[in-house]
C-alpha cells in the first residue's frame, strides 16, 4: 500500500519505519527542512533504540523516503496518517494548530479516494473537525474517509511497542473503512479492536489516564508506607500478585513526566470539564504527581540541613531510561530547586546531557556516575537506567565527600547500602530504615 506519514516526530517516524519493515511503500512528510535533511543523511532526530537501522534499512530499499512537499505525499498514498504534535497549551487544553494545518494540507492535495488516519493523541471530536476541514478546503469532490488509530508506543522501547502492541484500535465510520486499515497491521497478528471514532479517540486518553492514576496510587501508598513504616515494594508486589491488579506501572518513584500522562491528563480533565464532567479523579492524579519530586526534595534538605553550598550528584536526566526526552523530566525541577537554593550541581545521564545543557549550561556534566559524585555531599538517582543499578558503589562513596543517598527510584537494596556506609533514602520504604 502507498502511505503517507505526516509528521516525523516519535510516532510518525516509528509508525513510518515499521510500515515501510512490512513491505509498504511510505513517505514521511514535514514541514521542517532541517529535520528532513538530517533523516535523508540518515540521522536521527530523536534518540530511539533499533529506530537508525530499521530506517537505513528501509531506505535502502527504496520503500521508505523522507520529503517536505505533503502535497506529493498525499497525492501518491492510498492512507495518510496524521502523526503531529498536539503540544497542551496554559489551560491543559490541548493545541490543534498542527491537526487543523494537516487537514488543511491533505484538503488541497485529495485527487482521489483516500482514508485520513489520525494516530495523534487528540480530544474526542477531532475525527468530526478533520472531517469538517478537509470537506470545506478540497477542490475537488473527491471521497474521503476518517478513521482513528491511536498509538500505544513508549519511548525508549517504540519499535517493539509499535510491532508487538497490546492491541491495535481502529475507530471507523464503517466496518469497510475499518478493514482497510486493519490489512495493513494484519502482518503483525494482533489483537484487534474496531470501535466508532470517538471511542476509538476517548480509548488512547483513558489508557493514559489509567496508568498515570496507578503511578499516583502506588506513589501516594508509598507515602503511607513511608509514614507507617511499611515497604511500598512489598507492597506493590502483594498488589500486582492479583490478576485484576497487575505489577505494571505500580514503581512507585518520584512521580511520572514525560510527553504523554502530564499532557493527556490534563487534556482529558479539560474535555471533561467542556463536557460538563468534573473529572475528580483525575484532578487528585494531578496534584499527587505534582507534589511528589518535591516531597522526596524536602527529605533531602531535611537529610542536608540545608541546600545552600551543597554539592549535589544528579544520576539520570531524561524522564526515564532509554531515551534522551527531557519533556516534564523530574530532573529539570529537582535542578531548578537545588540551584535556587545555593547548591551546586554535578549531572550525569548516558544520552541526555546535550539536551539539558541547553537548559541549565551552569552546571557541570560528568563523563560517568564516578566523577559525577566526585566530592559530593549527597548523590541522587532521578533516572533508573540500567548502569546505575550496576554501579560499583564502593568506588562510589569513596567518591564522595558524603555518604547520602537519594535513591528516588528505589533501585537499590536498602540493607546492602546501609551496610556499605551510605546514609541510603528511598521512596517507602522506611521500614528498613530501621535495619
Ligand atoms: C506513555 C504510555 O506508556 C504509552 O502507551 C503512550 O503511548 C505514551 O505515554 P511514555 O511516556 O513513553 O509512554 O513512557 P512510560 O514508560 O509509560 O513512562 C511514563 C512515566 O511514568 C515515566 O516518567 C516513568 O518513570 C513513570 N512510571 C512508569 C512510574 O513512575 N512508575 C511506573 O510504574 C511506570
């Protein structure tokens, strides 16, 4: 099939590449020359594991190519997916200028039969506006359909998510438009939902919203824990035991970020809210997201006595392992706050330290989590990646100048820290602070 992706940021790239992997014949548009020109020298916008090689691959053999004339794209492809930015505006309400532009673009370029796929996270209702654009801006009378297929990938495992999904959601006018787009993901074999539009886009926000409330029930559970002296990992684990619970997303931590919960719940509390609907739940999620970086910075400066003149080791700086995003990261307000106070900051992050020197270019990048800590008073893990579990935490205190550990994703053993000499903090998990 001809495709057409419009958009190459996480989910029209990704969405680009593995169509192109099962034999289509796509064409990833944008409007930004700069990004089209680093994706035909063959360089990644966005750091995603498996995402260069699947592209080289594609392009190789000439099924994937890159351009800015969407008019070309659309004219040439049987399917277009929306793929753009719905960026949240002051209000949590999310901003339609890239969706109405898209619209607008396929509008005036529609020379024949095509079906209008949004896989853009967007409010119930879009389907309807891109419907109603492209009806008032075509010139011609041409046939169209809108269908939505909302995307599931995360960030850092985006090409395993976008070929292994949970589950693909097509929301369509009908069980023919459905079909269409439904062949396409037939080679993944996987479960398959075909639903009515709104549906189809209310399913993606109330996904997100879901596992954003689990990450603020186990986060509040965990300050209980850490108020009663429970252990929030023990109980995470007795929870995720029953089926009808699950383990997932139950890593109780300093609360999620990223480009997708922060966005979507607010968006969702925003529907809601015109629809008439006071999204109580949701707004609680909110605020015990909010709060929660900022508790676990409070223990710190009760642990320090103060911030001011402190020398603070910052592991992890992307808003999870695996990625280089720094969209809501908690670093970002952990390093805000620190700097206010007085204190100096020494940083190290595998991949994300470029992006946030753009940011904060006043304190000091590390070539490893070693000279990171290096004279610190305090080290404190933000980013659980995966060398951080294996550190050498000898050579680590030997490092420092003090022995406090923050470990605000709850990746180490709390007796073998205390055992080693540091004076280890953890998200609930006080019980062993006993120990
Ligand atoms: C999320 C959704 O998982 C994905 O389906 C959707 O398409 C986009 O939004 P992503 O933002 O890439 O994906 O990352 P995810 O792995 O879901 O993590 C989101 C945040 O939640 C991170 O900050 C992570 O640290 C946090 N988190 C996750 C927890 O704090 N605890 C958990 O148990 C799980």
């Amino acid at each position: 099939m001809n495709i057409c992706v419009i958009g190459t940021g996480y989910v029209g790239l990704v969405t680009g590449s593995v169509f192109a992997d099962l034999g289509n014949e796509v064409v990833c548009v944008d409007k930004i020359d700069e990004k089209i020109a680093m994706l035909r020298r063959g360089e990644m916008p966005i750091y995603e594991p498996g995402l260069e090689e699947m592209v080289a691959r594609n392009v190789a053999d000439r099924r994937l190519h890159f351009s800015t004339d969407i008019g070309e794209g659309v004219r040439r492809s049987d399917v277009i997916f929306i793929c753009v930015g719905t960026p949240p505006k002051e209000s949590g309400e999310p901003d339609m200028t890239y969706i109405d532009e898209a619209a607008r673009s396929i509008a005036v370029s529609l020379n024949q039969y095509k079906v209008v796929v949004n896989k853009s996270t967007v409010p119930v209702g879009t389907g309807d506006r891109v419907r109603e654009i492209i009806e008032k801006n075509r010139t011609r009378n041409v046939e169209f359909d809108v269908v939505s297929n909302p995307e599931f990938l995360r960030e850092g495992s985006a090409i395993s998510d976008t070929l292994h999904p949970d589950r693909i959601v097509i929301g369509a006018p009908s069980q023919v438009v459905a079909m269409k787009i439904l062949e396409l993901y037939a080679p993944l074999e996987r479960p398959m939902l075909i639903t009515d539009v709104a549906s189809a886009e209310i399913i993606k926000y109330a996904s997100n919203a879901f596992l954003a409330t689990k990450i603020s029930f186990i986060n509040s559970i965990a300050n209980i824990c850490d108020a009663a002296g429970a252990d929030v990992v023990q109980v995470m684990k007795g929870m995720g035991y029953d089926q009808r619970i699950g383990a997932a997303f139950l890593q109780a931590g300093l609360g999620y970020g990223g480009s997708c919960f922060p966005k979507d719940s607010s968006a969702l509390i925003h529907t809601a809210d015109k629809l008439g609907y006071d999204f109580r739940i949701l707004k609680a999620v909110v605020d015990v997201n909010k709060e929660q970086a900022q508790r676990f910075m409070d223990r710190m400066e009760t642990a320090l006595g103060t911030f001011e003149g402190k020398r603070i080791a910052i592991l992890g700086l992307a808003f999870k392992p695996n990625t280089d995003d720094l969209r809501d990261a908690k670093s970002l307000e952990m390093i805000a706050r620190l700097l206010a106070a007085g204190a100096t900051v020494q940083a190290y992050d595998p991949i994300a330290m470029d992006k946030t020197r753009e940011i904060f270019p006043q304190i000091t990048y590390s070539k490893n989590a070693y000279d990171a800590a290096c004279g610190a008073d305090a080290v404190a893990i933000v980013t659980e990646w995966n060398e951080f579990k294996f550190l050498n935490m000898e050579r680590l205190k030997e490092a420092m100048q003090g022995s406090i550990l923050f470990d605000g994703r709850n990746i180490y053993d709390p007796v073998r820290m205390r055992r080693l000499g540091f004076d280890y903090y953890c998200v609930g998990r006080s019980v062993k602070d006993r120990c």
